[in-house]
C-alpha cells in the first residue's frame, strides 16, 4: 500500500538527503550555511538538529576548502555531500573538483574511489544579483571522471539526490533553483525510481523533439502545449543526465520526428546545445529534415535581473526555433 | 616522549585572550556610554566641526539603509544588504581616505561609497537589478560592488602594486601619495583570495589597507568558525601589523584607519585593521536571523550603537544644538526622499544596448546574435503566435 | 628592404613580447618564475634584465593571486600579461578568470578595459606528468567577456602576442608547448600580419575540411600531404581563433568540400568540436554530405605520458576521420 | 597625525630577528659539525639502533634519489624530482610516524615512502610515464604524489576530519589514537590552498601536521618571494604552533614531528613545523639552479650536509664499526640494482586498459570510446593506409 503526498523540489531535495542519511552513516553534509540555518535555500533544514554537527557541517568560508577537505573525508571511506551556496560561487573550488575530485580514481587505477556529491543550485529567474544565476554545467560535462546530472521536478529531486549519493563516482548535481519551492508534485516513496543515469520522454509526440534539462524543462513543456493548440505535435525529453549523456531515447525520437531542438539557460557558445546537436548529427544524418537549432542565453555575461526573463529561454523563443526548423 | 609538550610560544601568552567584547586589544576613543577616552598611540584631536560631520555622516549612511530597505519590502529592490550598526567602521574609515586613495569594496560598503562622493542612488541600481554597479569607478576612485567573497582584496593589492609602479608611494608629496583599502568580512577572511592576497601585498610591499568588518556573522556562521584567535592576529603571521579597533566607535577607526592609510602611502607596507562591530540587521532583506542568533545577543549590541554615543558626547559637551538636529533631520528627509523617488525612477536596461557591453568593441558574432534577436523580436510586432 | 631571420615558437613569442614592452611602457609580465629564470620554457628569457623587476614581476606561488593582482593593475591602466607556468595550473585561477577578468567590462557597462592576456601553454606530447599536458580551450571559449586564440607557429607567435597585448580586451592566449622548440620558420618583422581574430586557409584543397589549431595544425597539414599522395585534396584551415570564432572561411570552404573533419587534443565531448560541428551544421546544412566528425582526446584524464600518442589525434585517426566522411 | 606611528606590535619583537642560517628558534639535537646538542623541550634519548637505523634510512634514501636521476640521465625517466640535502626533513618526519597515521605527500617526499613502506621503485612509474601513483595509497597510509601545489593540505584535513569522526583520536590508546601529515614546500605556503588548510584543521582542531620543507627555493624564487618573516610564523596567525626545526638534522626533525604528531594524536589539534633545509639539486632533472643562484649558497649548504654529521657522530662515539658501513654499502647498492632493474622491467601502461579507470565502472559511453579505438587500431591490422 502506498502513501503519496504532494511536495515541493525543496521539500524532495530535503527528504531525499535525509533518507541518504538515514541509510549510510557515512553520509555527511557540508558547506557554509547548511547546518543551523539549513541552507540559504532551507534544502538541509533540520538535517543538523537530528544528525548532529558531525554530520551536517557548517564550513568556513571558502569553498575549495569544502571541496578539498570532501576529498579527504571521500578518501578516509566518508560520502560528503557539499553544497555551493549559488552556481557562481562553484569557481573557487573549480580546481579541487577538475584536478582532484575528477581525476583521483582515474589517477589511481580505480583503487580509491571519490563518491562525493556536489550540489548547485543552478540557473537564473530569481531576480538575484550578479554571479547567483550561472548555469555552470558545460564546463563540468567537458570534464571526464565528473558526472554530472540536473533534476527537473520534486519527485525526481527526491530519488535522483539519493541515488547520486549513492553512487561510487563524483556527481556534479544540479538542482533549478526556480523551482526549489515553485510546483508541487506527488510523491510515493515506496516507488521503484528509474536508473540515475537515464533521459526521460516527458511528452510523447511526433512533429518535433524539444531536448531540456533543469529549469528549461518546464519551459519546453509550455511550448508543446502552446504548439499543441497549433496542432503541432512535439516530443520533449528531459535529459536528467549530462554526463555521461543519455543519447538513445533521443535519436530513436530524432530519427521519428526529423527535427530537434534543444534549450539551456547556458551560454549557447559550447554549451550542452553543441554537444548534443554534434552527436544527433553525427548518428541521425540522414533522419534529420533540419539542422539541431539551439536555444540558451546570449554569449554575454548574465544580465541584470530586470531583464533576465528576456535573456532567459522562454516559450516563444523554443517555439520559434521549432518553427525554423520547419523551415528547412 | 610521548607526554604532552608544550609546543611553540603559547598562543595565549602571544596573543592575549579572546574576548567577546573586543579583548583588551580594542582601541578606543569613545565608550558606547559616550565618554572620550584616549590612546597612547592612535588618538587624534577632532574639532566641534569635524565630530558634527561625522555624526552627520552617520546619521545619513542609515538613512541610506533604513531607505533602501524600505524600498526593498515594498518591492522596489530585489534585495538590499543592510549596514544598520556598522555605520561607524564605514565613516571611520571612509572619511580617514583622501581623494587619490582608491576603494575596493565588498556589497555593504554603503557609507564608504557616500564618503568617496557616490550618489547613493547610484547604489541602488544593482540592488533593483537594473545594472551590476551603475557608478564610474573611476571617477570617484570607488570600485564596483564585489559579489565572490574576497576576490576584490586582490584586486586592491594588484592596484596598490600599480600606485608603486606609478610612483605615487613615499615621495613625501601628501597630495600625490596615495593608498588602496580593502573592504571586506570576517568570512571572507577564509577565503584562499583574501590570504593570498596578504601573501602579495606583504612580498611587493603593497600600500593597501585591509579592512575587515568584523560584525561577528558571515550569514549564519559566527566567527569562531572562521578563527579561534582574534581575527587581526592573522596579519602577524603574514609579517605585517594588525590592529582591533572598534568598529562601533567612529573616532577610533578614523584614527587608525588614518594611520593605517598613512603608513601605506609613506611606502611601508600593508596593513590590517579589523573593526570590531556588529551586523544589527539581517544578512540581507532575504535573510532571518533569528534562525540562528540569540535576541541577547541584539540587546546587547544596541547598546553600543554607533550614532547614539557620539550623540551623547556631541549634547553632554555642547558642540551641537536642536537647530543642528532639525537640519540634519531635514537633511535626512531629503535624502530619503531623493532615493524613493530617484530609485522608480531609475531606468531599466534595455536588452539591446547589453550587446555592447561584452566588450570594449563589439564582435561580429554578438553583433549577430544582437541582430537575430532584434529580428525575433520585431517579428512579434503585428501578428503574435 | 627587409630582413627575415628563422625563429622558433619560443624564440617568436620572445621577440613579441619584447617588443610589446618597448612599444608600450604599460605591459608588465607577470607569473611564476618569469623573472631570473626566464620561466620554465623560457619564452621571457632575458626581459626582466631589460625591464626590471618592476616590468617582469616574480610572484608568489599562487595562480588566482597572479590573475586577481592583474585584475587590480589593469584598473590602474596597467597591461598585464600573464604566463601560466602549465596549462593544469590555470585552475586555481579560474574564478577569477570567469568571474572577474571575462566579467568586468560588462559589469561596468563598459567603462571598465581588461586588457589582460593571460599565456598558457597547452596540450600534449612532451612526455611529461600529470597536469601538464592539459588543453583547456572549450572552458574560456564556452565563457563570455574572454576571447581565446591559439597560435601553431613562430611567425604567428611573433605577431599574435603581441596584437593580443595590444587588444583592450582580456584574452586567453594558448601557445602549443611542444611547438616551442620545435620547427624554425622564417620572420619578416616588417610584414603585415593579418588581424588578431581570423581564421586563414593553410592549405587548399577541395575534397574535404579540416579544421585545427595550435598544436594540431602540424597533425593536419601532414595528414593533408600524406592524402595528397593517394590523390585526395583536403583543405586545412588554422583557426587560430576559438572565442570568438572566424566562420567565413570555414563555411566558405565546408560548402565547397561538403566534407569537414576537426581535430583538436582536448576531450571530445563538449570540446571546441561540437561548436564548430554545430554551427557548420546550422549554416551549411545542405552542402554537408557528411556529418562533421571530431577528432580529439577520449573522454578520461591526461594517461600516463608513455601512451599519450596514442590518445592524442594523429596523422592516422585525421585520415581515419576522413575516410568516415567519405562514407556517408 | 601625519608622523609614522608604529603600527600594532612591532614584529621584529613578537617573532625575533630572522637570520638565514634559521635564527634563534631553531630547534637543533645535532649540529652540522656532528655535535650533540640539547633542547630544553624537544629532545629524545636515541638508542644507538635508531641511530643507525635512521641513518642507513638516509643513505638509503640518497641511494633512491641517485640512481632515479641517473635513470632520468639515461632516459628511462621523463623527469625526477630530487630530494638531495633533504634527508633529514624527511626521514625525520617518516620515522615519527606510526603505522595508523596517514601521509599526504607532494612529488618529491621519496624518503617519506620509503619510511611509509613503499617500494621505491613503486615511485618512478610515474616519473617514467607508466602510471599516476602506482600505489594503493591505503596500503601503507601513504597517499599519492600530489603535482598541484598545495592542493593535498586540503585533502590531508579533511583526511583528519574523517579520523575524528571515526573516534581514533584523543582516546588514550595509543594503538588506535591517529593523526595525518601534510607535506608541502614554501612556495606551496603562498596558495589559497594551502592557507584555507590551516583555517579548517584550526577550525576543527583537525589532528593534522603541516609538514613545511622550506629547502629556501620554489624552482627559481627564493623564500623571500612568499614570505618576509620566518614561515614557521605563518601558524600564530591561523591560531596554532609553529616550530621551525633545522630540517638537515634529522635527530631534531625526528623529535619535533614526534611531538607534533603526539599532540594531533591527542586531540591537541593542528600543528606546523617548518623544517629548515636546502635543495642541493635542480628542482628537477630538467631544471637548471645555475641561472638563478650562486654557487657560494650551495657550498655553504654542503657544509650541512644531514648525512655527513650524523655519520660523524656516530663515528665519534663509536656507535658504528666498518661492517656497518660495509653493509650499508651492500644493501644500497642492493637498492641500486633494484631501480635500475625495475625500472626497465615497470610494465607499460596498455591504451585498452585506461578506459577502465575513469569511473569506478565503465560507463556505456566510455565502454563505446573503446570499443570504437579497438575498432579503428584492429583496422591497421593486416592493411595500412
Ligand atoms: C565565493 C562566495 N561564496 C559564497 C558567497 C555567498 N555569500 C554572500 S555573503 C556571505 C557571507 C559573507 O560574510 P562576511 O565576509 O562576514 O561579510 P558580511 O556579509 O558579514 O559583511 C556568503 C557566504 C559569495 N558571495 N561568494
Ligand atoms: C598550482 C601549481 N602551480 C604551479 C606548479 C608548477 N610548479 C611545480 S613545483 C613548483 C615550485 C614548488 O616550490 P615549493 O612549494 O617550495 O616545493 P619544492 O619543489 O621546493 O619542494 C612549481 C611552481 C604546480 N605544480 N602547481
Ligand atoms: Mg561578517
Ligand atoms: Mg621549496
């Protein structure tokens, strides 16, 4: 018998790492803000009250020190889960995660291993100040020995955080924080989640295939609803997974439909949108009526907030990139 | 061997205790009851003229804050990171600053920025999310805003290496000498930045000043996890002076931010000054303190307000009159009233100019995603999918 | 009248750089043993005894120091050029890469230069240990506000430094360490170079494409020769710059060929590749008669240097590629 | 108030005069001239077996050093870092440790290894390019070579952070009580890293040495580059001890890491030696210390050689006899022929193998990057293009 109830990402993203917790006493949190205060976003609210400070750990201010001192605990049998205040505050600890925690089971001949989680709130929409709306992920992707993975929904936060946790090698997990407390969704914790590392057709449909992840997924469900009133029928795919990337699901759907288009709040200048469209090209050639048309920001700096929503992809700017794939 | 040794100089006996209340360390030259004290070495003797000023200053550095973040709850700002009880660190160290002294500020340096002659309008823009730092830098040798904690303590140090290159350190000439200050918290003290940033000012000898408010918090974080000795300790370790001065009172930190100042732009080097104070308010209008902080705490700090005692000294020695107080507060008003109506009235971007701003000329490429993206939305004039 | 005399990679790099700092008393040379020692490969050799220590700026060991010192000096109406010992090392500076030099301009809506170039000499092949075969490009490209070149030859050396010391914007400048030493090519000093953020055909031909840069330029022209003996004409094009990218040429030569290959050393997935794939792809869409296909490093850190030649792309994986192109 | 006033502390009073030969605080049992000397806190009564044990450990690890550089001159090594003149440093610090205790070491901490029980001939692979650290760090508690300047101090205290955690420290048993020690040069002392290191373990009180070979050179800048004050000084600041030891005496080394690691072990929290010492070699094999030093400064350093005085010593007070030295040949030249005969013998890496490594299983991309690279090299087979 099962027992669902509706929760915010928040709220998923917070039962899901006091699940891990619960499961494996080597899970630890860290970060600044985490403990008493329970993150500035309240995902690790009452985590330290019930875990201790051993557990759940307020850090200094400093995030490679974070990063840094995770790969010690990784290496002395430790799961630390960290949590980087805002996407643009990764930066500092960009060279313990690329040299360190990317590189050390590679550098050990798969004798040590680094299950740490690092978790980013990530993307814009918040009306915040600079450096609080960056969507880093490419450059982690780019990456080898990261794993990088973004949630969409609230149920998904709740097993997708377990399940990074969970799993021996570093995951980079991005969470939409737009979303954090924006929709609520059912969730029935005695489900069978599917595997971490998986895309998921979110619609089904026939014309056209709109690829997202994080935050543009509900974007892209807009617009197939919008295009559906148009009597255009389009798949989307939620990508889940950056890296590796899920690819299957979306050539079997490129090869129906012919076109594709996909949308990131990333910089479209060697975003996930090139890599994504340079594989569907490469293994869809002859399927393909139009070229992968790309959606993301301008390669500009994130702008101020009161024009972040022009900046952003929205569902006119999906549905007019489908429309110029129509127009091949 | 295997007793416990005694191991090094004892940090007590080295650094004296730690003490809530600023340790025994703590220049000061006026008591939160109002009482003028002196210092063997940091004193100086203010005029009638020169205190009006600095209760004035203060006065409308939390006009400016008490303004904004009203503005802030009535939606006019998407945040606001107030500076309520650090007015005093901020006068203090602002007003110690000459012209050619350059500012490297973090996102509180409210005060600092009204002292260097920036509009305090002009502060509000990146607050309402209209710019990132709408002021010239230049022109009142007052830095944009730093975001990334600790990062502009670099940028300060870079700076002064350039004021050595220029040749504008030690020569004696009070109007061509000139220094940096570093503004930052006491969190940021753990970043990697800010003790490199020592590291470099210390090697080349830097003429920069850091300043640290310590207002005991970095968000939720109390400062004992960012040190466990008094945080101006951490200088002597980088081999340059470090002093505690209280950051409530605003004729000391003038003093020893003077001082600190003067000793760069004479060619001896960087110093630390850290301003014992607290943060009154909240984080930033988005955060709630009383998630992590007792009101004692509060209580206990409101009576050290840095505007109340210098009030106190300026009645208790009749340096200043009601006419004083009713100009002031009429100055205030308007003050207020310059920020309210001037913050509606601030203009918004427009998406296109920011095109051109990426760099100092535009590119082929952004110029043609500026012209696809003026084409998209020229295409919903008329018609409208 | 002119002279020409044969450099090296090293030997041109030097010579710009004196002569930037003779043309412009603003340019300082900063960096980990630039000074006395000339840096570890040697290209400032000589500088600081003819600018002073003042102009050729020993620094502490520490990367984000270099760069957030640079940043300040910049602010003085300084010109700063920076020289990153290893490609690996940049990483503890990439906050204040990203976030303050790429960022700066904008942030003040212009008021506000960067003309910071920050030296990096990248890529494999010189047997050495970890980190120091590193190619990073795809991160800075993928950053707005940075502009990226790489130059492959001593001549191009001689007069990219020391346009990119000329530019007002910050620039990443990617020099191809196992070039340093390598081939000699004559220098005219008074010849015209041609501008900084071009791309230039290095050879013609009309079969297929092939893009490179840095340190594959060599790999590809080679390739080139040994096609041309089994009567095969590929066209290679220097890239020379990667942010922002020089298309015209490109497009020009790929709707002509209807064939493209890209070869670069850095990883695969989200390397330069797929933005060069995708654009080629969006703009030439029905010239194509193949996908473009990516010729670079596997997706796994740097390998132990014993077996680097056989990850990084050579004459054989480049033909290789070529030939998939030919059968689509 | 223009006149210069002194500015906090005088410096040169809190931390004494620093002196290049290691000044007033530096702890010595043995001075370069094979003398006994006495410490009125850090000291040990050495049996005469640990005497020749300590010093065999240091030839032994000359021996390593010699025969991995003349590999490198005879091209079986891409390159080697040298630990010549650093002996003492490093065996002093490897044999005060105890088995539970876990090392996080740089790329040159050779004699470290050796004491730690790895096979010396593990360490060349990765200076021949066959591997990255050949070793299973969790065999001997010795973790792998770190080539990012300063990165493991991180990783050496979020190692201690774990032990504390794990309830191995400050529990009285001596079997159990724990402690790491992070190993780093001065030049590493300038990193963000390095520093944010300190600023966790004091936070924490995390059982962990910082372990400082200040040999006065990072490739070619001189100590005075990163610091202007004795670096053992750096600590006070971070709120914990710092002992500077001549690190060319390894009796001195021996007993003050003992005591630092005692301390760590007992829940005293983190410690920092500096062990002051000399590179005599290149920085590496490809370096070359002629183009920024004098020679005088190395002949000075000769003169302290760490092996020499001990040997001295031991001959004086006749702790040793022919045979000992006789054998010690024997055994040296054993570990010669081992490295020169290894060394050939380290198999390469295999191309197929590395897809196994980047993950702790193969993803199905990586799986199809191999599958698709055995492909392309089975096509060379038979044809070639
Ligand atoms: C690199 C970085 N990490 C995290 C943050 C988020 N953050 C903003 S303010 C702050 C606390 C700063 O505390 P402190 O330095 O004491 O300054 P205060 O706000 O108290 O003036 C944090 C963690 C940031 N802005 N930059
Ligand atoms: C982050 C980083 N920057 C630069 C280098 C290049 N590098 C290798 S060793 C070295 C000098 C290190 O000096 P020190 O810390 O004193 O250690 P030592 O080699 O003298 O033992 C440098 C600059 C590096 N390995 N890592
Ligand atoms: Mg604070
Ligand atoms: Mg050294």
């Amino acid at each position: 018998m099962s027992t669902t109830q509706k929760i915010t990402l928040a709220k998923g993203l917070n039962m899901g790492l006091r699940k891990a917790m619960e499961d494996d006493d080597k899970v630890l949190l860290m970060g600044e803000d985490v403990g008493k205060l329970g993150g500035v976003f309240r995902i690790t609210d009452g985590l330290q009250k019930d875990f201790g400070e051993d557990r759940v750990i307020d850090s200094p201010l400093a995030e490679s020190g974070i990063v840094g001192t995770a790969v010690g605990m990784a290496l002395r049998g430790y799961r630390p889960v960290i949590e980087i205040q805002f996407d643009g505050f990764v930066y500092p600890a960009y060279d313990q995660i690329v040299c360190q925690v990317a590189k050390y089971t590679y550098r050990s001949q798969g004798k040590v291993k680094m299950p740490i989680v690092i978790r980013i709130p990530f993307g814009g929409g918040i009306g915040a100040v600079e450096h609080h709306s960056e969507s880093p992920e490419a450059q982690f992707a780019h990456t080898p020995g990261l794993k990088v993975v973004a949630c969409s929904n609230p149920v998904d936060g709740y097993w997708m955080i377990q399940q990074a946790i969970a799993h021996d090698d570093p995951v980079i997990f991005l969470e939409p924080k737009r979303q954090y407390h924006a929709d609520k969704a059912e969730l029935d914790e005695t489900a069978t989640p599917e595997p971490l590392f998986t895309s998921r057709v979110v619609r089904a449909g026939s014309d056209a295939t709109v690829l997202a992840y994080g935050p543009t997924v509900k974007t892209a469900l807009k617009a197939a609803e919008a295009a559906a009133s148009e009597g255009r029928n389009l798949e989307v795919i939620d990508l889940r997974t950056l890296s590796p990337l899920d690819m299957a699901p979306v050539f079997e759907s490129v090869r129906r439909t012919g076109r594709c288009v996909i949308t990131h709040e990333a910089h479209v200048n060697l975003g996930m949108g090139a890599e994504v469209a340079a594989r569907i090209t490469e293994q869809c050639f002859y399927s393909l009526e139009a070229p992968v048309l790309r959606v993301g920001a301008f390669d500009m700096p994130y702008p101020p907030s009161r024009i972040e929503e022009e900046y952003l992809p929205d569902l006119d700017r999906v549905l007019d990139a489908v429309d110029r794939t129509f127009a091949f | 061997m295997s007793d416990p040794v005694s191991f090094g100089p004892d940090l007590a006996e080295v650094f004296g205790p730690s003490q809530s209340d600023g340790g025994p360390d703590l220049v000061q030259l006026l008591t939160p009851e109002g009482e003028r004290v002196h210092h063997p070495e940091f004193d100086h003797d203010f005029s009638a003229e020169e205190l009006r000023g600095l209760y004035r200053d203060m006065v409308l550095t939390r006009r400016i804050d008490v303004e904004a973040t009203a503005l802030q709850r009535h939606g006019e700002l998407g945040i606001w990171a107030q500076l309520l009880g650090q007015e005093a660190a901020q006068i203090g160290a602002g007003r110690a600053l000459r012209p050619q002294d350059y500012v490297f500020p973090t996102y509180r340096e409210h005060g600092v920025a009204y002292c260097k002659g920036v509009d305090p309008l002009r502060l509000l823009g990146l607050f309402r999310g209209v710019d990132q730092g709408g002021w010239d830098p230049n022109e009142n040798n007052f830095g944009l805003y730093t975001i990334v904690i600790g990062a502009q303590t670099l940028h300060a140090t870079g700076y002064a290496m350039g004021m050595q290159r220029d040749g504008v350190v030690g020569t004696g000439d009070p109007d061509r000498d000139s220094a940096v200050i570093a503004h930052f918290g006491d969190g940021a003290s753990s970043q990697g930045d800010v003790n490199e940033a020592f590291i470099f000012a210390a090697s080349y000898n830097a003429p920069v000043v850091f300043f640290c408010q310590n207002n005991q918090w970095a968000i939720s974080e109390p400062i004992e996890r960012q040190t466990r000795i008094p945080l101006y300790q951490r200088a002597l370790g980088f081999g340059f002076p470090g002093i505690r001065v209280d950051g409530n009172d605003v004729l000391a930190t003038y003093a020893v931010t003077k001082a600190a100042l003067q000793r760069a732009r004479e060619g001896n080097g960087p110093s630390f000054v850290e301003a014992y104070t607290y943060r009154m308010g909240a984080h930033t209008t988005t955060d709630d303190p009383t998630r992590y902080r007792l009101n004692d705490e509060l209580e206990h700090w409101k009576l050290k307000d840095p505007i109340e005692r210098l009030k106190v000294y300026l009645r208790r020695n009749g340096l200043v009159d009601q006419q004083f107080f009713d100009d002031l507060d009429a100055e205030a008003k308007e003050m207020g009233h310059h920020l309210r109506e001037g913050c509606k009235a601030l203009p918004d971007p427009k998406p296109m100019d920011q095109f051109d701003y990426v760099f100092t000329e535009m590119t082929d490429e952004i110029a043609a995603q500026r012209d696809e993206f003026a084409a998209y939305l020229a295409s919903f004039e008329g018609s409208h999918s």
